[in-house]
C-alpha cells in the first residue's frame, strides 16, 4: 500500500462514503484535538477569564455545529460542501464563525452577550431550516435522553461534593445525554456506533452498557480535572469535554428526533 492508498483508505474513503471511524484516523484526530485545544488555551488565557460566563456563552455554537450537522445527515448538502459539514472539518467550522465572534466582542464590557447572541441566531436559524423541511417522525428520544441524562447527571452531582459546580454538572450531563440518545438509537431505532471505542462497547456488552461506561469513565475523569489549581486551564478542558459530550449528543438525538 501505498501514501495515496493508505490515505484514501483511513482518511479520505471514511468521510466520501460515511464509513465512520477506524483507528488510525481516530487517533490522529485525538492528537490534532488535543493540540489544537492546548493552542487555543494558550491564546486565550491571556486575553480571557474562563468560567461559567464564558462556557455558556459557547454553548450556543455547540447547539449551531449538531443542528449543522443534521443538515448534512439530511441529504440538504452536496459533495463537496457536504463534506464540510462532517466530523473533522465541521469543528473548523465552527471554530471560524465562533472565534471571530468572541473576538470582536470583546469590545464590548460584557463580552458574553453579544458573542452568545451569534452564536443563538445563527443555531436558531439552522433548526429552524430543520423544523420547516423535516417531519418528527420519533418525539419521545429527545426529552427522554435529556430526562435520563439529568437523572444520572444528579447522581453524580449528590454523591461528589468536590464536583457540585455547574461546570462538571454540564460535562456529565452532555456525555450522559450523548450515551442515553445513543443507546436508543441503537437500541430501538436501527442505528450503528460508528466510533471506535463506542463500537466495540456495543458489539461486546451491547447498547445498554454505553451510558454506563460513559458514566464512570467521565466520573474519574472529572475527578481528575477537579485537583487541577489553575481555575482557567481547569474550566477550558471541562469546556473541551462538554463540547466533545453535547455536540454528538445533540446531533444524535435531533437527528433521530427526525428519523434522518
């Protein structure tokens, strides 16, 4: 095999032909991943103070890059622009409306309104595209996941007391709502896990043990995440996780939601 075969077999065939993930293209988006979120930190921490103010007011985007993301699963999109609308490039994206946007607004004192309020106008207009040209064919999948996910998410909340911030809250309760709409959709609605880890999860233990192992794994790691001093470097990974949680979680439920 050779560059260009090994390419388009890991790379580029996985996005053309929508084969989900496999190892080697996993990892290397991990690695692009946590580089691209250290550089990002780095410039930030200086021009920014990271807490809850700041995670909400990027939730928005998080909220425009799943309903984004459903356009193309819808078939609204052709090739080639349909391939930016896919995982990787659909963080680039984003990452393109949203930077400009936190930095302009820091012209302004309070900073977070105007960069959230991109971020609100501009995810409300993809759903609404969303809610005019699709039918919601299976309405229960999106309050049940939620329901389940708060359910898990104040589980956690009441047995850690370290983690009784709305930060950690927000992580648990987007990986939860992401293992939840995943396993239904697997479970009842005839989709497939095309991650990797996620897969071979179901293959082995079945559906059922998504939202499980999801709950433990993001346990430890928060309670990792909590003995970190530097408040900033504390809250960017817990908003680097949250997007990581909500931004699958979203797309899967909406797109069930709407049986595309």
């Amino acid at each position: 095999m050779d560059l260009w075969d090994f390419i388009k077999r890991y790379y580029i065939d996985s996005i053309v032909y929508k084969e989900g993930y496999n190892i080697v293209n996993t990892i290397t988006w991990a690695v692009i991943l946590v580089l691209a979120v250290y550089l990002l930190y780095r410039f930030l921490e200086k021009r920014f103070e990271i807490d809850e103010k700041f995670i909400l007011a990027t939730c928005p985007y998080i909220f425009l890059g799943s309903f984004a993301r459903v356009v193309e699963d819808a078939g609204f999109l052709a090739p080639p622009i349909s391939y930016l609308f896919m995982s990787p490039f659909i963080f680039f994206l984003i990452f393109f409306l949203a930077f400009p946007a936190l930095m302009l607004s820091r012209k302004f004192g309070r900073y977070y309104i105007p960069y959230a309020l991109v971020g609100i106008i501009s995810s409300l207009s993809v759903l609404f595209i969303l809610v005019l040209n699709l039918r919601i064919l299976n309405p229960l999948v999106l309050p049940s996941s939620i329901s389940l996910a708060l359910l898990a998410s104040f589980a956690y909340f009441a047995v850690f007391k370290n983690s009784r911030n709305f930060s950690s809250f927000s992580v648990m309760f987007a990986h939860m709502f992401d293992g939840f709409a995943s396993f239904m959709g697997i479970k009842y609605h005839g989709y497939v896990e095309i991650h990797v880890i996620p897969s071979f999860i179901v293959d082995n233990f079945g559906a059922e043990a998504l939202p499980i192992v999801k709950f433990a794994v993001i346990a430890l790691i928060l309670q990792l995440i909590e003995t970190e001093k530097n408040k900033n470097l504390r809250n960017f990974i817990k908003l680097a996780l949250l997007i990581l949680g909500l931004a699958p979680a979203l797309r899967n439920a909406v797109r069930i939601t709407f049986g595309v």
